[in-house]
C-alpha cells in the first residue's frame, strides 16, 4: 500500500505501513494522556487522513488484495472515520484505546504478512 511519505528508505513497504501506522497511534495515545486537546485533534487528523488515504488505495480497482482483505479495511476505514467524529463531542479513553488497537492490529498484520 504504502501510506507512508516518498522518501528514500531501507524499509520495505509492509514495514513503512505498519510504522505509520504505529506511529499514528502512539501520537493519539500520547496527545491524550498529556491532556493537550490541540495535539490530540493534530493526532486524530493524521490518523484519519491515514485511514482515507488506506480506503481510497483498497479502493481502487486495480489493487490486487483480495475482495476480503479489501472489505474489512475499508469497514475499519468507516470505524476509524466514525469513532474520530464521535471524539467532537469530547475524547473518551475507550474510544482512544478502540482507534490505537485498530492501528497497532493492522500494524502487526502487516508485519506478518511481510515474514511469509
């Protein structure tokens, strides 16, 4: 997919998926538990636009993921779209542990799947 910035790496794109998002969800994490509602809203933007970005590649019809790996990344993509809305009305840590475990879950099948 790579989701990540174009710069020179030595990571394949498997890791730099999964390191953005790792990162992400330690940025919400973060921002959250420092009680900095201006960080935290940068944070879930990132995130989001992540997420989009995830939607908008599994989408395309030229993308050679399977139907169901497609599917269930972009239901995650509305999930991840919904709970960070849900947040305007205030953060909660049920929804920021939601958001961080759907990252760090993706983050780690991405992993898996580059060891195969």
């Amino acid at each position: 997919m790579n989701m990540m910035s174009t710069a020179p790496s030595s990571l394949t794109v498997f890791e730099e998926d999964a390191l953005a998002l790792t990162q992400a969800a330690l940025e919400i994490s973060r921002a959250f538990e420092s009680k900095d509602d201006k960080r935290l809203a940068s944070a879930l933007d990132k995130n989001l636009k992540l997420w989009v970005g995830i939607r908008t590649l599994v989408s395309a019809s030229d993308n050679p993921l399977p139907m169901v790996i497609k599917d269930n990344l972009i239901r995650l993509s509305s999930f991840v779209a919904q709970k960070t809305f849900e947040m305007q009305n205030g953060a909660n840590a049920k929804t920021i542990e939601s958001l961080t475990n759907t990252n760090l879950q993706i983050s780690e099948g991405l992993l898996d799947k580059r060891s195969r």
